[in-house]
C-alpha cells in the first residue's frame, strides 16, 4: 500500500470544505437525513497499530490528522451515553485470509500489537470490539445483532480505510435497512483520491457525508431539542 500524505491535522479542516464542496455541489442534498445519539451508533472501524502508527507496517500519514475528530465525536457519544462499537480487523494466520490473502502480501497479525487499537481511541470495559476479517464489519462479526438489539436504526462510520472498509460497511449497513452517516474528516485512506472519490461514492448512494464539526452542532441541536419538550 503506498500511502500519501495527503493531509495534516492544521490542514484537514480547509481540506475537508474542499471535499465537502465538490460533493455537495454534484450530489442531491438529504435534509431528511441526520444523525441522533439515542438512535445512532458511533463506528470505528479499524484504528489499529498497524495504520496508525508511524511504525506501523502500513501506516496510514492522513490517520494521524483524524484522530482529534475521532476523540471529539466519542466524548460527545459518551457524554450523552450513545452506543459506541469498534472493530479490529486481524488474522490467526494465512488460514483465515480469504481472498484478503490473493490481493496482499501481509496482513494484521492477532495477538500482536499491530492488531490493537490505538491508546488515543482505546474502548471502554463497557463498549464492544468486533473482530472482522475482511472489509465488512458486518460479515459474520455479529454487529448487525448486536446494533438491532440496542434499539439503534442509525450508523456513523468513522476510521480507516475510507475506500475499503469503511465504504464496504457503510454499504452493509445501508442494505441492513440502517440510516448511515459518514465523518469526512473522520476517515483516512491511503491517496487523496481514493479519500474523495470513495465519500463521493457513498454521498451519492448509501450515506450522508458531514464533517465531524457539523455532526457535533447536529447532535448538540437534537438534545436540546429533547430537553425543551421534557
């Protein structure tokens, strides 16, 4: 994988208008669309060692810049006791690589450092970490289950990589039958291209792309919304 640095953590927020200017100029808006903590799930796929870390094996330069939107997104969830779910992508061994391990020479070692999360995101006791195996976050992990059972129709999808895993459980979640948002500024990928051309791809078929500021005055509006009719 050749990574791009293709942005900065005090370049992402003008580099995120960027993108969220191009799209919105050419995909129909959704107004109907947004995101609510009591019925939405915060995703965070794959914020590993082995992309987030300047040593890792495929370290992502762009993950590093997300991370502080990442962090914001998960005090606000917190703070308002929303559902918040991980996924750790890793294999036992070439055994379980599936088609993973005919397009890619490595891959993401369980049991070793690589394969854990990043210290800045670590979960709580209370919050679940699925193991996948592939793109999918939902492709024999149990999260679809498991996000029906806490009563939530909604995802938010943030972390890494945009156009793989990411863009593969937006569309999983969206043919689950959940409403999916995604945090422009709160994904990474590999190439500025691959970034743009893959929130473009899901802006225009299975998702709402915000920036994670947007999503933050979404969140604040809806419950102080709920307070007022209390």
């Amino acid at each position: 994988m050749r990574a791009k640095a293709y942005t900065e953590q005090n370049s992402l927020a003008a580099r995120t208008d960027d993108w969220l200017t191009h799209i919105r100029r050419t995909v129909a808006p959704r107004p109907h669309l947004k995101p609510r903590i009591p019925d939405c799930a915060l995703l965070i796929v794959d914020m590993l060692h082995y992309f987030g870390s300047p040593d890792g094996r495929s370290y992502l330069p762009a993950s590093s810049a997300i991370v502080p939107n990442i962090q914001a997104l998960l005090e606000a969830w917190r703070a308002r006791n929303g559902l918040v779910v991980f996924t750790r992508h890793c294999h036992q061994g070439p055994q379980d690589l599936g088609m993973l391990g005919k397009f890619f020479s490595d891959y993401i070692r369980c049991g070793k450092l690589e394969s854990e999360i990043l210290e800045a995101l670590a979960p709580r006791p209370s919050e679940r970490v699925f193991r996948k195996t592939t793109y999918d976050a939902f492709l024999g992990t149990g999260l679809e289950s498991y996000l029906f059972d806490q009563g939530v129709s909604q995802v938010l999808v943030t972390g890494v990589l945009t156009h793989m895993c990411c863009e593969t459980s937006a569309r999983s979640a969206f043919c689950r039958g959940f409403e999916v948002f995604v945090a422009a500024d709160g994904t990474a990928s590999s190439r500025e291209s691959l970034h743009v051309g893959s929130l473009m791809a899901m802006a225009d078929s299975v998702a709402v792309v915000f920036k994670t500021q947007e999503i933050l005055e979404l969140v604040d509006s809806h419950n102080a919304h709920v307070l007022e009719e209390r």
